[in-house]
C-alpha cells in the first residue's frame, strides 16, 4: 500500500480509526471521514504520532449523498487518485419492529445501506481510472445471521452484501479494474453497540453490555489487518473474527433451525 491513496468513512473510531493506523503502517496516504469530529480528530492524531504520512480529514454524514459527491471531489482533487475505498460509517439501533418507529429504521439504513451506496458510486469512477482500484464494503455477521431487535440493522448489513456481490459481479463482467471485497465482521470491541439508539421504553444499554461482555471478542486492531490482508489477496469475502466462522457454519447447516436457537440465546440474556 506503499504510497497508495486509501479512504475510509467511520475513521472516528473502532474499526475505521484501526483501518486509517494500519494502512499509514503500511504507508497508505489517507483520507478520513466521520460525522463525530472528535473522534476522528483523535484518528489523525494517532496517525501522526505513529507516522508521516499525507492525511486528508473531513466531517461527513454518509446519508448525504450531495455531502458525499463534493467530498469525493475534494479527494481526488488533493490526491489526484484514489487506489482503495472502505466503505466502514455505520449504526446501529435497537427494537422490535413492533417498538421501532419508522424514522429510526430508515436512519439505519440511511447510514449503513445508503452511506455504502453513496461512497461506491461517487468514488467508483476513481476507483476505474487508477488503473488499479479496490472497493471494501463493510458488511457484518448479522447479514448471514439475524438477531431480534436488531430488524433493521440485519436488513441493512444484508442489503450492503448483495449490493457488494452484485458489484462484483459487474466490475468481473465489464473488465474492469477494480476489485470489490464485501466483510463480514463478528463480535468486535467497538462502540458501535454502546453509541447505538433504542425504540421509546428500551435501554439500547443492556444489549451493548451483553454484546460487549459475551460477544466482541476480537480487537478492533485485529479486524483491520484482516481486512487489510484480504484487501492485499484480492478476497472476495472476508470473515472476521472465529466467532464469524462459527456462525457462518452454523446458518449454512441450518439455516432454518439456527433461529430457534438464536432466540432461546436471546432470551437467556434478556434481550427479548
């Protein structure tokens, strides 16, 4: 990745900040973006303490796809190229969907769904033109495997892997030169659970301490060096983390009888 131009969406923190500090390792120059300018000031901190390469920084809320259009502008107008993508912003929310309302669903999809779509089409173009392009959409476990209260995260993430395959399908068939990876990462120590909403009368809090506590067992740092590592073997999909084996197992074998499961687990921990 050595002098490579790398972008990534959600760089304020957990996967997306890993991702920014391993690629710099690796000496990719950056361009970095998240709606939590904090956070993301702290992400090109980090990199900087750690290394000397150029780095681009930007708040953006990946649901404004005139937000995204002008951002991707500015990149390339700064860099010149852009050699690989990550599509990584994303959120969460938890309720039935009976409890949920319908604002709080299509925010979900807004950020996780549409923020995918919005940084594959407005960068894709660049993606083309370098001559050597690369396109991660971050997906997640839930996308092969669903869980209660979390509807509209599920449908989100599953959406993200059939746009990414079709993707795929497409830069494969028209020649392209542009690989399109598509990750499904597992239990991940992040703050995506903690920072998630919740339907009127639900503590989003008890689900991010039972995820936190019996789930995210793999390291944000972890995730982003096996993503980059499949970026690297040009993978078309990526599992991280054992668990996201497991579970991919598990749905495969039974992908009817697994839901069983998964509420009588979820009941257990009284999240349902």
């Amino acid at each position: 990745m050595d002098g490579k131009v790398v972008v990534v969406t959600g760089a304020g923190s957990g996967i997306g900040r890993e991702l920014a500090r391993e690629a710099a390792r690796r000496g990719a120059r950056l361009a970095l973006s998240d709606v939590d300018v904090d956070g993301l000031a702290e992400t090109v901190r980090l990199v900087g303490a750690e290394t000397s390469v150029e780095v681009h920084s930007d708040r953006l809320d990946v649901a404004e796809q005139a937000a995204v259009a002008e951002y991707a502008g500015r990149v390339v107008e700064q860099f010149g190229v852009v050699n690989l993508v990550v599509n990584n912003a994303g959120i969460a929310f938890t309720g039935s969907v009976a409890q949920s309302g319908y604002k709080d669903m299509a925010r979900v999809m807004d950020v996780d769904y549409w923020g995918v779509v919005h940084g594959t089409k407005e960068f894709l173009p660049h993606l083309i033109a370098s001559g050597d392009g690369h396109l991660v959409n971050i997906s997640s476990i839930f996308a092969i495997l669903s869980v209660p209260t979390q509807n509209a995260y599920n449908a989100a993430k599953a959406a993200v892997q059939q746009f990414t395959e079709s993707l795929r399908m497409e830069m494969l068939a028209g020649g392209h030169p542009v690989d399109v990876t598509c990750v499904h990462p597992g239990g991940i120590r992040t703050a995506v659970a903690r920072s998630a909403g919740a339907a009127e009368g639900l503590d989003s809090a008890t689900f991010a301490t039972i995820f936190d506590a019996k789930f995210a067992r793999t390291e944000a740092s972890t995730a982003a060096r096996v993503i980059l590592e499949g970026v690297e073997r040009r993978r078309a999909r990526v599992l991280v983390g054992p668990d996201a084996y497991v579970l991919d197992a598990l749905v495969r074998l039974f992908p009817a009888g697994y839901q069983k499961g998964t509420v009588a687990v979820s009941r257990h921990f009284g999240v349902v």
